[in-house]
C-alpha cells in the first residue's frame, strides 16, 4: 500500500475526533494529533482501533506512545501492513 | 499478574463518597460485564428544586449512577486483574465519554439496576454498552459510556 493512501486513511479515521478544522484544511505528515488537531488524548485509543480494524493489523500500546503526528502514524501502519 | 476482586472489595475500591455516591450493590462482577444497583433516597435534596411538586432524578445523575455502578467498578476490577495491587492503585478512572439516550423516568425511592458490558479494554480505557432499568425491567437509559485510568 502507498504511503499516500496510508495518510488519507489516517485523516479520514482521525477527521471525527478533530476539533481544529483549519488544521486538519492543511494536515500533513507533520502535523501533531493532539496539539494541532486538538483531538482529545481519550479518543487515542479509538483512533488506534480504528487502525487496527481499517488496516487489519496489531499494534502494540508500546508503539502508540510515540505516535505524535500523522506521520508516526503512516510510519508505524506502514511497517506492519 | 494481579487478583480478582471479590464484589465487597470493589465496593470499598469505587472512590466516588457521601454525597456523591450513587452505587449500593454489585450484584455481578465478570471481566466482560457488571452488574450494580442503586435506590435513589427520596430525601436527597436535589428533589426540592427539580421539580418542585413533581420529584424526578436528573438525567445527569442517572448518567453518573450508571458510571458508578458499571463503567467505574469494571476499570478498577480489569486494572486489579492486570497490574500489581500498588500499581493499580494509582489509577483512578475518570469521565471522557457519554453517548445515552433517556426513555423513561425515576422517581424518588426507586431502585434501579444497571448493565454494562465492555466494549474494549484497552491503555486504561474502558468503554462500555450500559443499560439501567427499574426492577421491573423498565428501560431508563440506555447507550455507551467511556472513562479512562489516570494517575491520581
């Protein structure tokens, strides 16, 4: 899978818990899930789910502490799918 | 590894405490699903203002009540399962979601009872499919709740 269509599923799993509109208008790889999203840390695990189920993968609850952007997250899915 | 709680000890382990304290009984205890119950006393004095004459229990009461009684006691007995009993300590399990819907009312004196059945357990989040009925098997609120541990 390429990385691209990665990034657009991460932002499409992420868009409901988004509070920031205009940062998600210019998500990129760097933009911070928590800071500039303002995506409630709870709803974290929701979103890690989201991935396992969307992905059909497992990761690990290790991995998710350093998942701080939306290219952790392209990173980590990329490694395991 | 950690321990099962016995359903005495959970009690003694719900932090929330006189005159916040909505949980009398757990009736059932499993790692998928609890079962607890609460009378609500007709002396508690938000029945004065809501309403006055027509004394009904707040929505967002209930909605606590079946926290306590199902999303709260759960946290605690999975995280006692999990983790070693000072680590467990630590954590105590607060409020982040709650999606419910109301189709009927309590009454000052009722008893009513509540099921929830977890939905995933996971980074010391818990949510949960919850139901409170009245003990004729009413249906008050039904929907899911979520809390999450965070050291205290």
């Amino acid at each position: 899978m390429e990385a691209s269509e990665i990034q657009e599923q991460v932002v499409k799993i992420l868009t409901p818990y988004v509070k920031d509109q205009q940062a998600l208008a210019k998500v990129s790889l760097e933009t911070n899930i928590l800071e500039d999203l303002k995506v409630n840390s709870a709803r974290l695990v929701d979103v890690v789910l989201a991935f396992e189920d969307a992905f059909d993968i497992e990761i690990a609850d290790d991995d998710v502490d350093e998942v701080n952007t939306v290219g952790d997250c392209v990173r980590l899915i990329s490694e395991k799918v | 590894m950690g321990r099962a709680l016995d359903r005495a000890e959970l009690m003694t382990r719900i932090p929330q405490q006189e005159p916040f304290r909505f949980v009398d009984e757990i009736l059932e205890i499993e790692e998928e699903r609890v079962l607890g119950a609460y009378r609500w006393r007709p002396e508690a004095d938000f029945y004065r203002g809501h309403f006055p004459g027509n004394p009904v229990t707040p929505g967002v009461l209930l909605v606590e009540s079946m926290a306590q009684c199902g999303v709260v006691p759960l946290a605690v007995y999975l995280s006692f399962l999990e983790l070693e009993e000072a680590d467990a300590e630590k954590f105590q399990t607060l409020f982040t979601e709650a999606n419910v819907e109301f189709s009927g009312i309590v009454r000052p004196g009722d008893r009513v009872i509540t099921e929830t059945r977890r939905i995933y357990w996971r980074r010391r989040k818990l949510k949960a499919d919850v139901e409170m009925r009245l003990e004729d098997g009413t249906v008050i609120c039904a929907g899911q709740l979520a809390g999450i541990g965070v050291i205290r």
